[in-house]
C-alpha cells in the first residue's frame, strides 16, 4: 500500500500541475484549452536544443523553455484570442485545438518522430520512500503543485487583479469597476497558463529521458481529466483531481497487472471521471431522499 501511495504521488504532481494550466484559464475566461500538452513538448525541445545541443546549463535551458512557452501563450492571446473577444467559449476552444495540432506538426517538421535525449538536471540524487525509487523532481513536481494551487488561491481572493480574473469571466463590467482592463487579465491567463503546460513537462520529462512529439499530451489528457474532477474553477480542486487519479492509476498498475488490460492508464481516468460526474449528477436527488422528513409530514 505504501508503493501505491508513493508512486499515485508522484504522478499526482505532474497531473496536477497541468490541471492547474487548464483551470487558470477557464476560471478567468470559460475557455477550456486542448494546447497544454503540445506548449508542452514544445518548451521540452526547446530545453533539448539548449543543453544537449548547445551544451548549456541544464537550469538555462529550462528557462528558456519557459520563457518560450510563456511568450507562446501570450501571443496566442493577443493575435488570435484577443481578435475574438465576442466569439463564444466554445469557438476559442475549438482554436487551442488548431494551435495544438500546429505545435505537433512543427515539432514532426523540425525534429522527426525519433526520441530525442535530454539529460536530467540531477544525476545520482535519488532516493528510496517504500522501496520506490523517488527522484528530486520528482518531489518538486509534488511541492510546485500544492505551492501553485493553494497559493494562486489565495492571491485571486486577496488582491484586486484576482478579483479581476474572478469576475473575468462572468461580467466583464465587474472587471473594469475593479479598475484593471480586461485585455491585461486574459493576457496574464493565457501566458500564465502555457508557462505551467511548459513547467509541468519540465518537471515530468527528468523521469523518463526522452522527448517525441506529442509527449506531454498523453499527460495532458489525465491533467484535463483532473481539472474536470476538481470542478474546473478550484485551483486546489485540481491539485485534489490530480492526486485522486494519481493514486487511483498507481493502484490500477498494482492490482489489475494481470488483467493484461489495454490502455488501462485511460480507462481508469474514464472510470474515475465517470464515477465523479455521476455522483455530481445523482447527489443532489440522493440527498434529497435521504434527507430526514420535515416533523409533521405525512407519510
């Protein structure tokens, strides 16, 4: 039990700092982005070229790696979201879809399918928790996501600009009575939210070595499920989605091994999620007819 636990934490990091992008940016404009994955890969090969091509710090690679997929988030917003600022959630989203298909394409084109190799920033810094091998970013990975999720709460609680982000979405009048322009809250969303896609590869990418178009999107996809677990507009909701299917996969890989189950990564998020959104469908009539009769009702 102790392993499952251990390992569904580490996993939980990594999904839980990808849930945290997506959530930033719906709870501020109601668009749930598909991009993430591939802002992603991409600030993974950007590293890549960095440190193993051009012999940097590994630490200079990864800012560099952020600050790509920060300025990819920014300019997406300002040439393309920003010019439909009257369009519905849903056409923005279909958008992330294309800039994400786009990534993918560029990164066939400029690298080819084949793994490429980057080094991780620690060498023999590993230690053993249960008798699982567990790594520094691997920790970090854990750390960043409940600093990230319950600290960005607290900031769009207490300061004027969250409260701006917090109205954002719902009534943009609201925005400009807390006297900051709308543009500079979307502005701050999306960037905000490709640096922690660009982040969360950085901090998962040191466990396996390697890097291949389309990497961080198989992530993604259980980070987009654990955001939609946490209720898509609770920061720690999605640290909390994150650690649900971390453990829940760790424990699946345990037990059901020998099930020789395909995909069962995947079906155990579908099994989750399903669970969840079902129970947020039934709880309210379940609660309703187990809730005590009022006194004096009749049978």
């Amino acid at each position: 039990m102790g392993q499952v636990l251990v390992l569904g934490l580490i996993n939980a990091g990594i999904y839980a700092v990808f849930a945290l992008g997506v959530v930033l940016v719906y709870r501020g404009t109601g668009v749930l982005t598909f991009a993430q994955g591939e802002i992603g890969t991409l600030g993974l090969y950007v590293a890549y070229v960095l440190v193993t091509e051009q012999h940097l710090p590994w630490l200079v690679g990864a800012a560099g790696a952020l600050l790509v997929t920060t300025a990819l988030g920014a300019a997406f917003e300002l040439l393309l979201v920003r010019r439909m600022v009257a369009a519905d959630p849903v056409s923005t989203a279909v958008l992330t879809v294309g800039l994400g298909l786009t990534i993918l394409a560029c990164e066939f084109f400029f690298f080819g399918a084949s793994p490429r190799v980057l080094d991780p920033p620690f060498l023999a810094a590993s230690f053993t928790v249960a008798g699982v091998v567990v790594t520094p970013t691997q920790v970090a990975a854990l750390v960043v996501a409940l600093a990230l999720g319950f600290g960005l709460q607290a900031v769009l609680r207490r300061t004027d600009f969250g409260l701006g982000i917090l109205a954002a979405s719902q009534d943009a009048a609201a925005v400009r009575l807390v006297g900051i322009p709308l543009s500079r809250i979307t502005l701050v969303l999306w960037s905000g939210g490709a640096f922690l896609a660009g982040l969360a590869a950085l901090l998962v990418e040191p466990t396996v070595g390697t890097v291949t178009p389309g990497y961080a999107s198989e992530l993604f996809v259980v980070g987009l499920a654990a955001a939609v677990i946490g209720g898509l507009t609770s920061l720690p909701g999605a640290v909390v989605g994150g650690v649900v299917l971390g453990i829940a996969e760790s424990a699946a890989s345990r037990y059901l091994s020998d099930a020789n189950i395909p995909g069962l990564r995947y079906v155990t998020v579908f099994a989750v999620l399903l669970a969840v959104l079902l129970y947020r469908a039934l709880a309210p009539e379940l609660r309703r007819r187990l809730a005590p009769a009022p006194a004096g009702a009749t049978a």
